[in-house]
RNA sequence: GUGCCCAUAGCUCAGCUGGAUAGAGCGUCGGACUACGAAUCCGAAGGCCAGAGGUUCGAAUCCUCUUGGGCACGCCA
C-alpha cells in the first residue's frame, strides 16, 4: 500500500508539478498511528514547499485534487502544518480478502526490487561443546532473517562455519585424554585451558577402542588427531541434532580445515604479499589492516607458524564471496563487535566493497529462573545449554522469546516465564488466537454451517463485513507484507513479533466486543460467509506470520490443568 | 584510556532513514463468563523519552558534551 501510492504520488509529481524523479525531496508515507489522520498520510507537500518555493498547504490542495480520483480514495484531507491524509473505502479495504484466500501461504510474499544472491552465515559455534543457551538467539535470529530475505524475493544460503582446525579443538582432545585417563586410574595433569563440562567425560567414555591403544602411553600426534577428529564429530552431531529441535536448519557446514586445505590461505598471503599489505615481525606475519580502515596491523600468523583465526576466516570469507554471493550476512555476538572492521578491512584488501558484508551483532543474554539470575560457572564448565532450555520450555516460547527483543538489545530470558501459560507470557497469546480461530471453524462445521471454501472468495458478498472492527482488521492484514518487508530490510525480526501481537490483539478485542450482540457464527447465511472468509484470512495471514519466525501455529491449545497439584 | 552498543511508565521493552496528542505487555486497582475457548476482554492510575546544549517549520529520533550501565580493545575464538 505504501509503495503503491509512492508511485502514484511520484507520477503525480512528475506530470502535474513537472518533477524528474532527481529533482523528488524524500518525503514519507506511512500509517498514522491516529485514526483521524487517515489510513495513509504523507508528508510530500511539506518536503516540496522548500524546493519549490511555495506554502506547504497550497501544495497540498493542489495534490489533493489529484489524489481524490485515485482508485479506492474516498476522501483526502489537507491538515495541520501541511500533512495529506487518505481515507480509502471500506471496498477497497474488502479486496484484501481475495488477495490473501487466492494466495494463501504467499500472502505478504514480495518480490524485491533488487533481488540479491545473500549467503547468511550464523551460529557458527565452534565444534568444543554442545550449544550455549546464548547460541540460541544468534540461531533464531539468523535463522528467521533467513527466512524473511527470501521471503521478500531474495535468495539465501544459511551456513555454519565450523572451526575445527584451531587450537581449541586440540584443548578439547587434551582434555578428553585426560578425563580417558582419569577414568582408567591413570595418572595426569589437567591441560591448561582445557574443557571443564561434564560432556567432556561423555566424550571420553564414548571413545571407540582404537582410539584408546595408547594406554597407559601418552598419546602421540596421529593418536591426537585421531581423537580431535572424533571429538569434532561428535559435537557437530550434536549441534545439528539441537539446531534441528530448534527448528534451525543449516544448507551447508563449512570447515576451516578445508579452507586450510583448499590453497585459499596461498592465495590470500600472494595477493596481500602483492600489495605490501604484509609484514614479518616479531617472529608473526602481520596484515597491515590499519590501511584498509582498521585501527591496526593484525596478525595473520602466529610466531608458532599457526594461522590465527582471523587469517582462515578472512580466506574463508574471500571464498564466500567468490562463489557468488552479492551481500553476506553474518551473525555473530556482540562481543565480537571489535572484530567487525578487522574482516572489512580484508575485504576492502581484496578489492571488495566492506559493504557487501553485514555484520548483525546480536547482544547478550542473561537467563533468568523466576526473576533470579541463573547461576553458571564457565570456569567449571557449568552452562546451560540449548538442548536444556528447549527441552523445559519448548522450541516455540524458546524462539518466540528470543525475537521478542531487537538484536542490539540486552535481554533477559526467564526459564519460568517462558514456561507459564499465562498472560505473561505473549507466546500462547498469539497462538492462542490462531487456536480461537481454528476453534470458530470448527464449531461451525460441528453445527453443519456452510463453511466457505477460500476459492470462493469472488463469489461472496464481502459488502456484509461492515462493521467498524471487522475493517480495522482488515486494514491491519493488508499491513502484512509490509511489516514483513520492513522487518527483512531492517534485519529486525521482532517487528513481525510485534505486527503479529497487534493482529491478535485487536482480533481478540472484537471477538469479546461482538460475542454477545452479534458473534461470528450468527446472521444471515451472505454475512456468515463474509465472516467465515474473514476469519480464514485472518487465520492465514497468522499463520504466515508464524511460519517466518518458525513458530508452531496449533489448533488447539492443550487444556490447562483445572489446579495445580500438591506440591 | 580508546572504540562500539544501550538509557523511553513501577518492571520488560517497541517506536529511532526527523513529523501531528510518545505506545504495548506485565505488575497495581476496578469491572466483564448460563455464550464462537475468560489462556480472553474493558476501564483507571502511571512519563521532564537519563541530563545539558545545538541543527529546523518540527527532535524520543540527527549532532556535541555530561552522567550511568554493558561489551571489546591478545600471536583466543
């Protein structure tokens, strides 16, 4: 709607005031957040006065006249300091019905204007453990831009990039072997900056005996890597498995080692070599970053002749990049931030704009157990994993509640709330309104009511929808695509969280407004249609909702317990 | 010390590419079920948008400074 009638205000320009789109100020159009300024208002006259010389409200009326014969307009107004509202009519708003019954689970799809090849890199957790709770929400969050990108015309690509060639992974194999040892009474020291959790001892347990030969010895090279292997196996495994509950699904897991193996890391040291963008001292080899927009030189690799981390990442980036991908996504967590001009920075050595990667820094999260902090020792290797938090709240409230909160916010997850069946909690607010419409439908074919198929939608008399709630939501479905749109080009997943509470909220307020005087299922057999279309439409547009951000849309909710038991 | 993020109702947070009288949920108080699901709804109270300057027709939104929090500043990832 919105860039229907940018266009139309733009072709107006140009014939009626004689404007080349050049010459067009940024003017906006957008949803009064009062009724009384119409359904649509701009701001165009206002942002022409300037240019053209002349008083805003005279602009306006001469934009007026032409606004009042666009197709559905029924009124337009000039007001305040020179503002244009639009009144549609009530038929134009009745059309959004066909549009989302004939398109079903495309509604709010939209075609982008510049349809971009986008490869969206998230989680990326390395291969040392299960998933943190924390990973949780870089996961869904990269995991619904995902969806919302294409969704909007874009095509994707979701990978993981497993770092499973860095020194971390040897820590974890120390560690295992010392936990192996442990186990069979053997002496040893616990590694430094080794691994703590309890997995580790699992880990140990779980080693195949071929792997176990050199005991009581101490394991040589082959022996450790052999070990690293397994243990980098064994985590994926299990990553994937707690990203697949989760409902997170990967098109690709990329290795560091291969990246190793690949000759990327050759070519990128000859063409920075080229450059005299490299620099051995102090025993390291030094890129020379700081000419490329970063603070300082960083090193590429260590004086132990390993490559740091930033070196095979930057290779593996270059690689994204050429295989294809216009725009590159990255989700990482805010802890990173620093790290972000260090990767432009080898972009831009390469040639590459920096803007071509995005860096979507998602904050931190803090758990919470009834409003108390969650006690964790990282030391200790005490965390909570994802696995745990899906396990006692459900991948739903999980999910909901991360994309509850904008990306760069701190937020807060309570294990208690997440798990209420309360009015606290948003998630079974929304779902619950997705069930009362399944419900309404239900009930109908229970009575024998003809329950309209979506198809006939032309053939309905959608004059019968007229009261003023039943337009309000009507108006609010036709917003869909554009909160959508709005939520992928602004890599803010919770705005379709807060479009969808807003949905169910005014459903849920003209359900109880209406169900005394006149519900749903009442009327004559022209209205009833009307109201049973409306109702699928509203349930689609939900549950198209719900499908981006991965969230289950249920039928029903289960019953909840009349009280609790004795404790 | 330097850089990045944040500061909006008692609490948790939207709104931030400048627009009209700043919103929601929770919590508090008061109401609505012989009814299509009350897991819902209605109403009330609650604000110097951290503070101070600036930019302009117009600022929660942009700029500067101050204060108060978080994070990052390694040959870790």
């Amino acid at each position: 709607m919105i860039e229907d009638l940018r266009r139309q205000l733009r072709e107006i320009c140009r014939v009626r005031l004689s404007l080349s789109e050049a010459e067009l100020p940024p003017f906006s159009v957008e949803h009064p957040a009062r009724a009384e300024h119409g359904d649509l208002a701009t701001n165009l006259a206002m942002a022409l006065a300037r240019p053209l010389r002349r008083a805003p409200r005279e602009l306006a009326g001469l934009l007026q006249a032409e606004l009042r014969s666009l197709p559905g307009v029924e009124r337009c107004e000039v007001a305040g300091p020179g503002f244009i509202n639009l009144y549609y009519s009530k038929d134009h708003w009745r059309q959004v019905l066909p549009r989302v019954l004939e398109t079903g689970p495309d509604f709010g799809r939209t075609r982008a204007d510049r349809p971009e090849r986008v490869q969206i890199e998230f989680v990326s957790a390395n291969p040392t453990g299960p998933l943190h709770f924390g990973h949780g929400r870089g996961a869904v969050v990269g995991d619904v831009l995902a969806r919302l990108l294409q969704f909007t015309g874009h095509t994707v690509e979701r990978e993981f990039y497993v770092n499973d060639a860095g020194a971390q992974v040897r820590n974890l194999a120390l560690s295992v072997v010392f936990r192996l040892r442990e186990l069979r009474g053997l002496a040893g020291e616990f590694p430094a900056d080794g691994y703590r959790g309890a997995y580790v001892i699992d880990l140990a347990r779980r080693l195949p005996a071929a792997l176990t030969k050199f005991l009581p010895g101490e394991p040589g090279e082959p022996d450790l890597r052999a070990i690293m292997d397994f243990c980098v196996e064994q985590n994926l495994a299990d990553i994937q498995r707690d990203l697949a509950a989760f409902g997170v699904g990967m098109d690709r897991y990329a290795s560091e080692r291969e990246v190793l193996s690949s000759g990327r890391m050759q070519e990128v040291f000859a063409e920075l070599e080229r450059q005299g963008a490299l620099e051995d001292r102090e025993g390291a080899r030094w890129f020379s970053a700081e000419r490329f927009g970063d603070e300082k030189p960083r090193v590429l690799v260590k004086s132990d002749g390993s490559h740091t981390y930033f070196a095979t990442d930057l290779a593996y980036h270059l690689d994204k990049l050429r295989r294809g991908f216009e725009r590159l996504i990255d989700v990482w967590g805010a802890d990173h931030h620093g790290y972000v001009p260090r990767m432009k920075a080898g972009l831009k050595a390469f040639g590459h704009p920096p803007e071509k990667l995005e860096v979507v820094l998602v904050q931190m999260v803090s758990l919470l157990r009834g409003g108390q902090p969650v006690v964790m020792s990282k030391r200790a290797g005490e965390i909570v994993t994802l696995r745990e938090v899906i396990e006692e709240v459900g991948a739903d409230a999980a999910r909901f509640f991360f994309l509850l909160r904008s990306p760069d916010g701190q937020m807060e997850f309570d294990l208690e709330l997440a798990k209420k069946r309360s009015l606290e909690n948003p998630v079974f607010y929304v779902q619950y309104g997705h069930a009362r419409l399944c419900s309404i439908l239900a009930r109908a074919a229970e009575r024998g009511l003809p329950v309209p198929d979506p198809g006939s939608v032309r053939q309905a008399d959608l004059g019968c929808l007229d009261h003023p709630l039943e337009i309000e939501l009507l108006k609010v479905m036709a917003r869909f695509p554009e909160a959508v749109l709005s939520a992928a080009q602004g890599r803010a997943p919770h705005l379709v969280v807060y479009y969808l509470q807003e949905l169910v909220g005014r459903f849920h307020h003209y359900y109880t407004a209406t169900a005394r005087e006149s519900p749903i299922l009442s009327g004559d057999p022209a209205r009833l249609t009307a109201r049973l279309l409306w109702v699928q439409a509203l349930r689609q547009v939900l549950q198209n909702g719900l499908a981006l951000l991965g969230v289950s849309a249920p039928e029903r909710m289960e019953q909840l317990p009349e009280e609790e038991g004795p404790a």
